[in-house]
C-alpha cells in the first residue's frame, strides 16, 4: 500500500522507484497483486510504462504488450534491452514480427545490431513461455530454440553469451545439458565457459552435479571458480555437498577453500562416508576438523 501510494509522488525517481519495486514483488510474492501495476500503465506516466510493462509481463498480462512494444521502438538502449526482455517474458507471439528483424540488422540500423544480443536472450524466455501453452506452434518453437543453440555453440562475444542465458531462459533438460557441454569444451575461452557456468548455477538444476565436478578438477583456474560459484547456488541449503565436489580437485585453490569449510561446518555424516576416498593430507585435515568439533 505504501508504493501503491508512492506511485503518485512528485519526485519522478521516487515514482519510478516504487513501481520498480512492485513489479519485483509482482516476481518474487506469487500473490503480489497487480492492480497497482495496472493503474500505473492506464496512467500513462512515461517513466511508469516499462518498469509497470515489466511486472504485467512477469505475469503474463496481455495489457503489457504494447507498452513494451512501445518502449522497443521509440526508447533509449537500455529502455529498449529491458523491454525486449520482458517481451520474451511475456510469452505474446505477435512480438516475434518484432524481434526476430532486429536479429538480422545490418550496419545501417547500429542500435538494432546492439540490441541483438538481448533478443537472443529474449528469445530463450519466449520458447519457455509459448511451449507452456497448449496450442503452441511445435514448429515455430523448433525453428526459435534452433536459432538459440545455433548461436550458443557457434557466435560470437556478447551473442553467443547472451545465447546461453537464452538456454538458461528455456530452462529444459535439453538446455541445461548444452550449457554443461559448453562448460565443458576446453577449446572454448574462459568467457564462454565461466558463463555457461553462472548460467547453470542460475539454471539451479541438481542434475548439473556432474559437471561441475569435472569443471572443478579442471586445468583452468577461472572456470574452476566459476564451477564452484555455480555448485554453491545449486546446493545453497547443502554447502557440504557443493564442496565435496570441489575436494578432490587437484588444484588448492577449490580443494583448499572446499577443505577449510568442510572442516569446520561440514556435515559430519557426509565426511566420514567419504573420507576413504581423499588424499591423506586432505583426510588428515577433515578428521582433525572433526575431533575439535567434537563430531567424530
């Protein structure tokens, strides 16, 4: 009630403030309600349109649409990234004659082109949103997640990253196991690679277990870190299993960081089943963590 009410202060950032706000907890609260998300749009507060077109967009209101589809055309780059994202959000397939050109710009159109790598990641969240439906085009879904793996495993620079948010966007099965393999290929830059890691650690998916393991005995010291980053997200209510991934790396600077906490916070339980398996250093280390925890 209170940002409701804010919604018609004089200051024009206190304004945007608060409907920033609400739409966050219209993502964050499943009984947010909207009406006052509603009434900003009616109201046609220039400032209001995109942070309000966003919230609606989170819920699928179909009343976002040509606001957003507004704030695309006629505002500023960063106006223009936000909207093309809530526009995937939004799941609204009359969005595609719109998107879909600024993905073939050429040179004469320069703020297309920048904006094209946004509409990649846009697309991921409109293939997610469309195949909920039940009478979704399997064939149009086919044709948009193809574009999306296309340019996850051959673009280049800020396409080809924001392709994989895109995959994290999908959030399938499917999706989840290019971003391993992305992560995984060695031929690959550290960019690429540390991405498909912060992807996965938001795709928030247990399956990726595996391949964070692999990525943590890796050569590649950027990666690794990412890898761990990526396994303390998945596992946020269970560090001891994030970082009994990262244990049996070879290189210290996971292992010794996967040791330090393990030894003191680590779930006794787990450490013991696996102690038998650990260098001796590194059990010596645990066991004594344990006896000063008095949990042997």
């Amino acid at each position: 009630e209170q940002l409701e009410r804010l919604l018609a202060d004089r200051e024009a950032a206190v304004r945007v403030a608060a409907c920033e706000a609400l739409a966050l907890r219209v993502a964050v609260v499943p009984g947010a309600t909207l009406a006052p998300l509603e009434a900003a749009l009616r109201g046609g507060r220039r400032e209001l349109v995109l942070p309000a077109g966003e919230g609606l967009a989170r819920r699928g209101r179909p009343e976002a649409f040509f606001a957003l589809l507004l704030v695309l055309k006629a505002g500023e780059p960063p106006e223009r990234e936000r909207a093309a994202l809530a526009l995937g959000q939004l799941g609204d397939r009359r969005a595609l004659e719109h998107l879909l050109p600024i993905l073939d710009a050429g040179p004469d159109a320069p703020q297309d082109q920048a904006l094209a790598p946004v509409v990649i990641e846009s697309l991921g969240a409109m293939v997610a949103a469309l195949a909920a439906r039940a009478d979704a085009d399997a064939d149009e879904l086919a044709a948009l997640r193809e574009r999306i793996e296309r340019t996850a495993t051959g673009g280049l620079g800020p396409e080809r990253l924001r392709a994989l948010a895109g995959l994290r966007r999908i959030g399938d099965g499917r999706s989840r196991a290019l971003l391993e393999r992305v992560l995984l290929d060695r031929e690959l830059g550290n960019a690429e690679r540390v991405a498909a890691a912060t992807e996965l650690g938001a795709l928030g998916d247990a399956a990726s277990e595996a391949a964070f393991a692999v990525a943590l005995a890796g050569d590649n010291s950027a990666v690794r870190g990412a890898a761990l980053l990526a396994a303390l997200a998945v596992f946020a209510s269970d560090r001891t299993r994030a970082y009994m991934l990262a244990l049996p790396s070879p290189f210290a600077d996971v292992s010794g960081a996967a040791a330090a906490y393990l030894a003191r916070h680590g779930e006794p339980a787990t450490i013991v089943a696996h102690l038998g398996a650990l260098a001796d250093d590194i059990r010596r280390g645990l066991r004594e963590g344990l006896v000063r925890r008095a949990a042997l």
